[in-house]
C-alpha cells in the first residue's frame, strides 16, 4: 500500500508555522542588512548615484545568487542524503562539487566565451564523480563510501589547483550573466524538487519492500541524484564550490520540522538561502575591506557539525 510511504513524523502546524515565520524574519533582517551595508553605507531611501550603482550591480546580484545557491546546495544535500541512504552526504564534499569545479575551469578554457558552457560542463563533471560513487557504493557501508567522496574530492581539487589558482569563482566575482544564470536554472531545478519530493519517503524503506510495491528503487535513487547534481553543479559554476551547508541545513531541519521529506526539502530552500546569505554578509563586513569567504565560514561551522553527527549516529540508513 502506497500509503504506507507517506507516514513519516513530522512536527505539527504550529510548530512548522513558527519555524517558517522565525525564517522569514531572519531572510528580511538579512536581505536589508546585506544591501545597505558593506565597504560603503547607505539608506535605501537616500542614496547616491554611485550607492545606486553599488546596489544594483554588485549586492543585488551577489544577494539573489547567495540566496539561490543556497537554496539549491541544502535541497541538493538533502536529496544525497535520501538517495544514498547516508545522513552525511553533502557534494561538497562528496567530490561533486570539486568535479563540477574542475570541468567547469575546462569548459571556461575551450568556450570562454560561452558562459553556459562552464556550466554544461560542470554537470559533466559532478555526473562523472557521482558514478565513481554509485559504483562504489554497493560495496561499502555509509561512512566508508563518504571516505571515497573524500578522496575523489581531494583528487578533483589537486587537479585545479595545478593548472589554475587564479580563476577562483565565488560569491564575491558575481555578475547579473551569473546571476541569472542561477536564477533561472535554480529555479527550473527546484520546480522539479517539489514534483519528486516525495521520493525521498519512498527511499526509507528497503529496496525490496519497494519492488513488492511496483517501484524502482534505481529509478527512484537515480532521479534524486540527477536533480542533487544539477542543482550542486550549476551553483559550482558560478560561485564555486560551498561545502557543508548541505550537511548543516538538512540535519537542522529535521530536528525542527520532522523527517517527512515533503517538510524537510522546502525548509532546506529557506534556511539553506538565509544561511548562506548571513555567512556571506558576515563575512563581508566583520573585516572590512577585505573578505572572509562563505566557504570558509561554512567550514567553520559545519566541521563540528559533522563530528557531532558522526559521534551521534548509528545505523545511518534510519536517520535521513
């Protein structure tokens, strides 16, 4: 009985309305506090010919992109998590996101000037490090299979690294192509997030106990996974590679909202775009002028993040 996938805990109304509302007041906070400050301060309702052009050209697009990225690596997280049954998965660390990266510097070298190019090639590149970890994983435990993401990302980035340290892309080298480059594609991903949410239920229950019901475990695993990777990959492209958010935000959710995936991916959307909007905000103004970059600060928070998930879990497969 297919009703049998749908009964998953999840927090009551109240609870989920608090949640959604407190998140909703920190985005507007944090949008407002992101535009009018910076290198220079403005009011919105005074501002400058050169403050309109510092707003419209460099923290709008830089706000809309930090706010879709995030979205997009939290939802991507959390459907790696319900594919490959390992509360832990994140491409950021996995190697999808540093294979995204690489590919993305070679599409940049042979079509420079065909942005969309850089993120065709991204998708080649996170597709190809995700095989490498579907192949393996049949044959080793979750944490193990994390050690490979580990090694592959290790891999992905000594490879960059020896033919460019220069063409580091990043939240702060947006422009309004790569924003609505996002934008678009974001969006197109995440309308196909809400069409298959549910699918990541489905991925709770064993293999067997899906086919008995006329479902495809593999069709069901390989659909998640190729939306995680287009949404991990297109964000690699513009702003490079973000680790962690997608462990922190979707672990986060299911405390506060329960582990029904139909309120876990549209939680991660909220707080995954606030999250990383606030550490890049912070890190824009806490040296000024100079910047901490949001995958260092992410970094700082979601290394013990991962060790308190580590140290606390058992079983991974029952946890996501």
């Amino acid at each position: 009985d297919h009703r049998d996938l749908h009964s998953f805990p999840t927090r009551r109304s109240s609870d989920l309305a608090i949640s959604y509302l407190v998140l909703a007041v920190l985005l507007v906070v944090t949008v407002w506090i992101a535009l009018t400050n910076g290198a220079s301060h403005f009011s919105l309702l005074k501002m400058t010919a050169t403050d309109a052009n510092t707003l419209f050209n460099i923290r709008l697009p830089r706000i809309i992109t930090a706010l879709m990225a995030g979205a997009m690596l939290s939802v991507s997280g959390a459907f790696f998590q319900a594919a490959l049954r390992n509360p832990i998965a994140d491409p950021g660390i996995m190697g999808v996101s540093a294979g995204a990266a690489l590919f993305a510097f070679v599409g940049a070298l042979l079509l420079p000037s065909f942005f969309f190019g850089k993120v065709v090639f991204a998708f080649v590149g996170g597709a190809l490090a995700l095989g490498v970890l579907i192949f393996f994983q049949p044959q080793m435990d979750p944490y193990r299979l994390i050690l490979i993401g580990v090694a592959l990302n290790a891999t992905f980035t000594g490879i960059a690294s020896v033919f460019s340290s220069t063409s580091q892309v990043s939240l702060g080298t947006v422009t309004w192509l790569g924003c609505l480059t996002v934008t678009v594609l974001g969006i197109l991903g995440l309308i196909g997030v809400v069409l298959v949410t549910n699918w990541g239920n489905y991925l709770k229950v064993s293999d067997e106990q899906l086919r008995s019901l006329g479902l495809s475990a593999g069709k069901l695993r390989l659909a998640l996974l190729g939306l995680a990777v287009f949404l991990a990959t297109t964000s690699t492209a513009v702003i490079g590679v973000i680790a962690f958010i997608g462990i922190i935000v979707p672990h986060v959710g299911r405390v506060l909202v329960g582990r029904d995936y139909r309120a876990v991916v549209p939680f991660a959307a909220l707080a995954g775009a606030w999250l990383m909007l606030a550490v890049d905000t912070i890190g824009r103004l806490v040296i000024q002028p100079s910047e901490i970059p949001a995958a260092t600060l992410l970094a700082i928070i979601g290394g013990p993040v991962l060790i308190f998930i580590l140290a606390h879990k058992k079983g991974g497969a029952r946890h996501v």
